[in-house]
C-alpha cells in the first residue's frame, strides 16, 4: 500500500468558521483541503468565546503552490472564472 505525504499548511485562520469559509473556497478551485485546531497562541483567548480557536488549513504538498496562489487571488478580489 503506497503511503500519501502528510498535509502541509496553507494558512491559519482564527476559528472554524472562517477555516471552513476557505476550504470551501479552495474547493471551488479544485484543490482538496481539510482543517485542524493549532495551538498557535494557545492562551491568548483564555476565558473569552472563540469558535474553537485558531485553525490551520492543510492542502496535500503537491496542491501547495496552487493552494497559495488561489487565496492570494482572493485577497486580491481576483477570482478565477473557469
């Protein structure tokens, strides 16, 4: 049985909501993502609701590059119209 590379990141949003916002997003453009709960500040929120804290959007390593491309593009207002 072949063994897949781990999942790299692509970026770290602040909580669920918005992971799922850019997962979708990345999906539409043909690119498979998931997300996870990263520790990245853990603390920094203590006490005070945040929809399950920051998250890392992970993409497979040969999608990277166009994982990258396609939220710079969007940062941008410049969407794809294929």
């Amino acid at each position: 049985m072949e063994q897949l590379p781990p999942p790299v990141r692509v970026t770290i949003v602040p909580n669920e909501v918005a992971a799922d916002l850019v997962c979708s997003f990345l999906r539409a453009e043909g690119i498979r993502c998931n997300h996870r709960v990263t520790n990245l500040g853990a603390g920094s929120w203590d006490g005070v609701p945040n929809a399950g804290g920051a998250r890392e959007v992970l993409v497979a390593p040969a999608d990277l590059d166009a994982a990258r491309e396609a939220l710079a593009s969007a940062e941008l207002g410049e969407f794809s119209s294929d």
